[in-house]
C-alpha cells in the first residue's frame, strides 16, 4: 500500500504533527512501509492460535489481601523529628 501526499498530510493533521514540505516525501516511505508490514501480519492463518496476554505463562505470585497497619508503628516514628504516645508530634499551625 502506497500512501498519497494528501493522505499524509491528513494523517499528519489528524495526530497534530506539524511537517514541512520537505518531510512529507520521508513520512510518505515510512508510513508506506508501516502499512505493508501490517499487511504481512495479517496474511497470518491465525484461526487455531489461543490469544495470549504475555509471551511467558508465568502466574505472578501473590499475596493475600489483607488490611494490616504494618506493625511498624515505631520503626516509622523513629525517623520522625519528634513524637508522643505513638505518634507524630508537629507545630501547632492554627491559631
């Protein structure tokens, strides 16, 4: 498939590409080339292929969804400039 100049501009008008005269010529042979290999691809007989979502079948481990608080309430507060009774002791800032 061969891509027109007109159709180049309009595509390149469509996606908000500002192109030059000079470049419509480049655009045209890539976007022409583009298209003849997804051509190619769909030539593929592809009827008895199952769809797959990633080239492994890996399954991700995964952990249980659970509400925790961590139980490192004071690791947390040991990085913090000051604190009382568990928790983060800041300057008063309303009056």
């Amino acid at each position: 498939m061969s891509l027109t100049e007109k159709e180049v501009r309009k595509i390149a008008k469509l996606s908000r590409i500002r192109l030059e005269d000079s470049e419509i010529e480049h655009f045209q042979k890539e976007l022409s080339s583009i298209l003849n290999w997804v051509e190619m691809l769909q030539e593929v007989d592809t009827d008895n292929v199952e769809p797959i979502t990633s080239v492994s079948q890996a399954n991700l481990p995964r952990r249980k969804d659970e509400i925790t608080d961590g139980n490192i309430r004071d690791d947390i507060l040991a990085n913090a400039p000051d604190s009382k009774y568990g928790y983060f002791l800041v300057p008063k800032v309303v009056e």
